[in-house]
C-alpha cells in the first residue's frame, strides 16, 4: 500500500514560462509588481509552505528571478508548447534533483489569491484513490493547479514530443482525475492576464489590508 502523501513528496513548480503578450509579451509576467511585491512573490507566500522543494519554470533570463533564490528550469521542449511542457520540466527535475519528490504541484505565477490549503486538499484526493487532482472553482476547473504523479513522466513526455498533445485536458482524459472544488470571495483562481486585472488585483489586496 501506498503511503499517504506529505508536503515533502510534493515539488512545488510556478508555470511562469509563458509569453505574456497580453501584459506586454516580455516572458515574464510573473514580475508584475503587486503590492510590496510582484505576482510571483504573492503566488510563492501562499504555495511556499504547501509543498517540499519549489522551483520556477522560466524560459526568459534567470537572472530576472535570482532574488527568488530558487532554482530557475526553463522547458525540456522547445517551442513554447504551454503548460505541459512546465509540468514535465518539473517531473524531469525531481526525478534527477528531488527523487523523494513522488508529486509535482502545479501553479500558475499570475494568480495571488491561491488557496492556502490547496495542496493538502488535493493530496488528500490523491490519497482516496484518484490517479490526480486539480482545482475547481464555481464550476469552471483549472487545470494548470494540478497534482501530478512523477510516475508519469515517460507517458508524458510521449504524448508532448511524439503525438503533439498540447492541451491538458487531452492528456487526462486517460486517467482518473478528481476535481476540488474551491469557491470564495475573491475567485482564489483570479489570475492577472491584462493590466486591467493587475488593477483589480491591488484593489483586492489593498481591500484585505483594510
């Protein structure tokens, strides 16, 4: 039997690999500044503490994120393939780097607002019997906060490379995925797309302080 899946088993990834073009299409749209900070500190305060080891999957100049002090990992395949190509990066590295690490976590680096428990809900879906599990909030999913077996890096790597699978939901389809539902007030998953929602996001956090 398998044991129960702690934070150590889990390696935290932020997909910030993206080419931004909505925001300015510089790559990086994780370095918007919000608050004290950026979209990316926002995103790592709250994932930080949920998983094991934590990396960013970047294709710009890892110079723009060594204040971060973490490792910084751009794609294992070329080509700006989407989120996918993040997810099997991660694989990649924990198999090699943080072999302990059986789960990757997967977060998008332009949504603050993420849940602080969503990792130990996911796991605990994992735990019950499903092969992974993602979020789910007011009936729209968001597959890019995934938890992702290591196991399955090969299957992976097969479907990106040799049969062209870009989209998440393709490459789930053949397995049992569970769906978490986290519903509140702001949406947990607001994610930061144009400056109009950078906007909305330091009135929410200012809201908050308040």
């Amino acid at each position: 039997m398998t044991s129960r899946i702690t934070p150590q088993d889990v390696l935290g990834v932020i997909l910030a690999g993206g080419q931004g073009r909505r925001m300015g299409g510089d790559g990086d749209k994780p370095l918007t500044p919000l608050g004290n900070g950026t979209l990316l500190s926002s995103v790592l305060d709250r994932a930080t503490p949920q998983c094991g080891p934590m990396i960013i999957n970047a294709n710009s100049d890892p110079a723009r994120y060594a204040s971060y002090g973490l490792p910084v990992v751009p794609d294992r395949v070329e080509g700006f393939v989407g989120p996918l190509a993040g997810v099997l990066t991660a694989m990649d590295w924990a198999a090699m780097k943080a072999p302990s690490c059986r789960y990757v976590m997967s977060f998008a680096g332009d949504a603050p607002f993420i849940p602080r428990d969503l990792v130990s809900r996911l796991t605990a879906a994992v735990d019950a019997g499903a092969e992974m599990a993602r979020a789910r909030s007011f009936g729209q999913r968001h597959p890019v906060f995934g938890l992702w077996p290591v196991k399955l890096r090969a299957e992976l790597r097969d479907q990106l490379v040799n049969q062209g699978i870009r989209k998440i939901d393709l490459f789930t389809a053949d397995y049992r995925v569970e769906e978490v539902d986290f519903d509140g007030v702001p949406d947990p998953f607001f994610n930061v797309n144009t400056p109009e929602d950078r906007d909305e996001a330091e009135r929410i956090l200012q809201a908050d302080k308040g």
